[in-house]
C-alpha cells in the first residue's frame, strides 16, 4: 500500500509538472484581467459579452469555474477537462473580465441628469 503511494505521487507530480499543464494552472489562465477592456467603447463591450456568452451557451453572468482536487494534489493533477470544457471555462473568464469593467464603468446605465438647483428645490 505505501508503496502504491509513492508510486501514484511520483507519477502525478511528474505528469503534472511537465510544461504548464497542470489542472491549478490551466484553470488559473482561465481568470483574466478587466483592465484590458476599459478601452472598448460599452456599447461595443456589451455587444461582445453577449456574443461571447451565445457562442459558448453561457450565461451573461458566467464566472470561471475551479475544480477542488482532493488533498492539494491541484498543482500536481494533469489538466484532463475536455477542449469543449477549456473553451467554455476560457470564455467564462472573458465574460467575467467584460462584467467587470462593464460594471466598473456603469455601462448599459442611463447617465444621470445633472442638475444645477439647489437641493429641494424642483426644476421648472
């Protein structure tokens, strides 16, 4: 028994550890910057988040998703999730970047009439 595992360690943490593709690393690229999308006019950013979250059958709520490996084994685990299943977790960090500086940027809300009166008083 202890030498099964020895065994079974040995070989997660060589398979895990050979060129980034670890099930922890994979699923850490997945989350992403929303800084990269303050740029985009908000119009163009909420038409590209529903087309993203269409695409991928996604919610326009989607966040990425992290598996739990049992007993820390995350960063030795190899990355077995299926292409569909990395697409979907790729598109769901891109969509909860766009959220983010979506909402950052109150984009998709009505501006807010600035009114010069004083306080009470209502406009004529």
């Amino acid at each position: 028994m202890r030498w099964t595992m020895v065994a079974l360690a040995s070989c997660l943490s060589v398979a895990g550890c050979v060129g980034g593709t670890s099930m922890a690393e994979r699923q850490d690229e997945d989350v992403q910057s929303s800084l990269q999308y303050d740029e985009v006019p908000c119009d163009q950013l909420l038409a590209q988040r529903n087309q993203l979250a269409q695409q991928n059958n996604l919610p326009v709520t989607a966040k990425p998703g992290f598996s739990n490996p049992a007993m820390g084994f995350g960063p030795f685990m190899p990355d077995m999730r299926s292409n569909a299943q990395r697409a979907s977790n790729k598109a769901s960090g891109e969509i909860d970047a766009m959220n983010r500086s979506i909402e950052r940027r109150d984009c998709g809300k009505p501006k807010k009439k600035e009114s010069f009166g004083l306080p009470g008083s209502k406009p004529s």
